[in-house]
C-alpha cells in the first residue's frame, strides 16, 4: 500500500535520522565486524553454519571495513565474493550487490566507500584450475581477464566466466587455464557527484548508486523513484528542529508538507533527467580515460594495477605457460603499459599476447588482434575526443534495452550467448592463443 505523502515524509526523516544517528559504523553488538541489520538479513536468507553463509558474511566484512576506514584484508588466492561463487550459490552477483546496496545505504557511507575503493588495491586472483603443476611444458595457456574502471567486483568476476564459458577448457592441444587481475576501479568519487547532481543525495540514491556504481542502464527503472525522493528530501529544511517545533507541527500535519514544489516528477522530467544523467556518465568516463591516457602513454608509467599484472604475467611465462592476456576497455591501456614493462624487465614476450575487447587505444595493444563494435558508445565518445581503432563490428544493434544500453558492456554485449560479436571475441582471442602457443 502507498504511503500517503506526509506518512512517507514522515517515516523516511526518521529512517534518515536513524541511519545518520549511527555514524559510519552503525551498531554491532556482537562484534563480529558486521553491522546489525545486516548480520540480521544474512541470517534471515542463508542456511546456518553453511559456506554460503560465511561467504556472505565474509563479503559483508568486507564491506564494513570499506566503509569505516579500515584496511581491507586481503588473500592471495581468493576474495569473499569468489568463496561465494564457489560455494555454489547461483545468485552470488545478485547477493553483493544487495548487501552492497544495505551496507553503503547513506551519503556519508557512499562517500567513504568510494574513497576507500578509489585507494584500494589491485587483486590478480588465478581462478579455474586454481594451479599448473600437471601442464606439460607449453602445453597450458593462462587467460587473464582486465576489467575496465567502474568495474564491481562481480561483473569482473561474471566477465571472466563468461569468456571461460565462451571458450572452455581447452583450444587445440593446449590447456586453458583463467585467471583475474581486478582493478578495483578510478573515477567512482567523480561519478558519484554526476549523480548527486541529476538524482539528488539522499539514502534512496546511496544504495542504489552502490548497488550498481551508478550504470545508467540500472537506474532507468527507478528513475522517477531517485527524483520523487530528491524533490522530497528538498522540504527538510521546513522540518522542525526542537521537541516544541515537532509538536506545535503534529497538530498541524499539513504544515509539514511542502506548499509550492511538487512531489511527484513528471514524465517529461524523468525522461529529461535521465538523458541528461547518461550523456554527464559519458563525459565522467571520458574524462577519466583522457587522464588514464595521459599517465599511460608516458614510457615510464607504473601504477600498482599494471605493477601486479605485470608480475603475473612475468610469473607465468617464467614457469613455461603461455599468457593470454583479454582487456576489456581501459584495461586496454594497461595492456600497453604491460607490454612495455615486460620488454624493459628483459622478459621474453614471444609467449605472451593481448587480445583487447572495446579498445579505446590508437592502435592495436602489443599489435593484437581486437573487436570494438560500432554500437559501442563509450568507444564512440571518446573517438570524439583522441585517435580510436575503428569499430570492426557492425552486429549489434544500437541503443539495446537493459544493461547493453551502451552497447559497451562485456557479458551483456561482447560475450552475449549466441550474438554474432561474441564468435568474434572467441575467434580473436583463439587467435591470440594460437600465436602463443606456437614454439
């Protein structure tokens, strides 16, 4: 039933007052490093003392030391959301972003959780085998999947089972073996602005906003929701402040309600907002790739992302396995950083070869082949701004609904099941095998 509207003012000041009251932090009684009300969801939708539920709880630790300043605690081999995956729980994605979405449920949880994403660190994670030691010499090629920025955690992870799932587990005679190397992600605080300014800021737009790292195509469904909620939240300053200002306004409700501002967008304003908000992440995404370019192309550049990647990498071609590595977008520019440091450490690269998906490059990373379709808008803003490969796909129909809306995500574009560009992604990447695997 819905709420009459000061019953919905009403209840969600307190909310917010509550939510604010507790700090960052929030209250955990138990101490176990989760806050209350999730520890109590957790409980609620897993089965006792099982690995999904401790995979969950994991994750959800995680997520509180984010946001509370702490540092993260990282494994060398593994991360909660993939004891998830392993646990063998279906609904992993749809289970971070949902606690992700209650965690990081206020603005100033939002703030601190993209500060400490900002500054985290990268995670090269080997993941299907989780070992080599029965390759034959040359025998084995490792996949190695870079994800772009404003990246979460599961579509890395999806991304590099989707491409596992696209070529399986061997080409030709050699073994394929997969591995991530997940940059957590650049440009999320400047996004977060782009959104505050279109949606407003309120604890509606903070979860959301978390759950999804503001993707447009995830927040076409509740646009008008995001906007009732801003034109809401824009009558707190009629609220009182004092115990007598409350009870001289419950004796008059209507006071409370805003005289002169509607509270219900129309469809004209979501539909503008909407439009306004995709084209302003647009020119977010851009305006981080110009400054990643820049950093790149310098012939000295070295950040921890391409540092770790590239220590991977060196480690399996030392070992005698042949290293493919697949960039998707910006990761493509950390490819080239890659390359280069690979040939400056003396470490031979004949072993070694980039297959780069939505390249926003000048040319081809490390000269290999690269599918870069044309309904790709992110690719098409930035051959606006710099010199970018030309699509050499024409497949995919423009504009699609849902999360291909910008015709530039990897599973739902690039590795969509049965799409004619995702038999051209296999056969570039097969091709990048094929070369290393040659003697």
């Amino acid at each position: 039933m819905r709420l009459s509207g000061l019953r919905f003012l009403f209840l969600g000041t307190l909310l917010s007052c509550w939510a604010h009251g507790a700090g960052l932090a929030g209250a955990d009684h138990d101490g176990n490093g989760i806050r209350d009300d999730i520890d109590a969801y957790i409980a609620e939708h897993t089965p006792a003392a099982s690995p999904e539920r401790e995979a969950v709880q994991d994750y959800a630790r995680g997520l509180q030391r984010l946001v509370t300043g702490q540092p993260p605690q990282v494994s060398l081999d593994s991360t909660p959301v993939l004891s998830l995956i392993r646990s063998g729980n279906k609904s992993w994605a749809e289970w971070t972003r949902e606690v992700r979405s209650r965690t990081v449920n206020t603005g100033a949880r939002l703030d601190a959780y993209a500060a400490a994403v900002q500054k985290a660190g990268p995670q090269f994670l080997p993941l299907y085998p989780i070992g080599e030691d029965d390759c034959a010499s040359g025998q084995c090629t490792v996949v190695i999947f870079q994800n772009g920025i404003l990246t979460t955690e599961e579509t890395a992870l999806k991304s590099m089972l989707a491409l596992r799932r696209l070529l399986g587990e061997t080409a030709g005679p050699q073994r394929l073996l997969y591995a991530l190397n997940y940059n957590p992600t650049e440009g999320l605080l400047d996004l977060v602005e782009v959104f505050r300014q279109k949606f407003g800021e309120h604890d509606l737009g903070a979860a959301l906003f978390a759950g999804t790292y503001g993707e447009p195509a995830a927040l076409s469904a509740v646009a008008a929701s995001l906007l009732e909620a801003k034109l809401r939240a824009q009558t707190t300053d009629q609220l009182p402040t004092t115990v007598g200002g409350w009870m001289t306004a419950l004796s008059n409700p209507g006071s409370l309600l805003p005289k002169a501002k509607p509270v219900l967008p129309t469809v004209d304003e979501v539909a503008d907002t909407t439009r306004q908000y995709v084209e302003a992440y647009l020119g977010s995404l851009v305006q981080t790739t110009l400054r990643l370019k820049d950093r790149a192309a310098n012939s000295t550049y070295m950040d921890d992302n391409a540092r770790q990647l590239t220590d991977g990498v060196e480690a399996y071609l030392r070992r005698g396995l042949r290293v493919v590595l697949v960039a998707h977008s910006q990761g493509n520019l950390y490819a080239e950083v890659v390359n280069r440091e690979l040939e400056r450490r003396g470490v031979p690269t004949q072993h070694f070869a980039v297959a780069g998906i939505a390249v926003p490059n000048g040319h081809s990373p490390a000269n290999g082949p690269y599918v870069s379709t044309q309904a790709d808008l992110v690719i098409g803003a930035l051959r606006l701004i710099f010199p970018v490969l030309a699509a050499n796909d024409h497949t995919v129909p423009a504009a699609q609904p849902g999360s291909a809306f910008l015709g530039h995500a990897f599973v739902d574009v690039y590795t969509s099941p049965g799409s004619a560009v995702s038999k051209r992604v296999a056969d570039v990447v097969l091709q990048a095998i094929d070369q290393v695997s040659r003697p």
